[in-house]
C-alpha cells in the first residue's frame, strides 16, 4: 500500500486518506474478481490540499460492476473516469472529495 501522500497534513483529511488506502489495498479483490485492478500500477496523487485522485495504470478491461464495487469499497462520493492508456490497457482513475 502507497504511503500517504506527505502534503496531505490536515489529520482528518489524513485519516480519510489512510483508510481509503487500507480499504483498496485489503478488499480490493473482493469487488475484482478478474483481477484486473488488483496488482496493477497504483498511484495515489493530491489535488488541491482536499481531493485525492487513484489511478490505476495497465488494466486490460474494466466492466461497470467493477468500478461500481471500487466506488463502494471507497465509501464515499467519487468520480471515476477510463481512458486509453496504450492500444491494449486503460487507465481507470478515482477523483475523491476528502472534504464534506
């Protein structure tokens, strides 16, 4: 699992980012069971001091269901978007408000 990113230095902010990470890196494979986020490169950036944004690299194909899982296993409003990342694999990324 990715340390927390050092600029995220608002302890709640903090917390929700450390369990967002447990969360994926613990039961990710429970909502991916093609495996086809579950090992791939995983990156976790901030965004504005209050969004957190995961992206997922190389994934050979996503299907709703899965990325419906990964919103649930988040646990809070997201955003996701898929996009071409090479002629065979996609980047799925994860835009998550930290801040309510």
């Amino acid at each position: 699992m990715p340390d927390v990113p050092e600029t995220v230095t608002d302890p709640v902010l903090r917390e929700k980012l450390t369990e967002i990470q447990r969360r994926l890196a613990e039961d990710l494979h429970q909502v991916d069971p093609h495996r086809r986020l579950v090992g791939r490169p995983v990156s976790f950036h901030i965004i504005g001091g209050h969004t957190c944004e995961v992206v997922y690299r190389e994934v050979p194909r996503i299907d709703e269901n899965e990325l419906l899982g990964v919103k649930r296993l988040i646990g809070q409003e997201c955003f996701c978007s898929v996009t071409p990342h090479t002629a065979e694999t996609l980047t799925v990324r994860f835009v998550i408000p930290l801040k309510s």
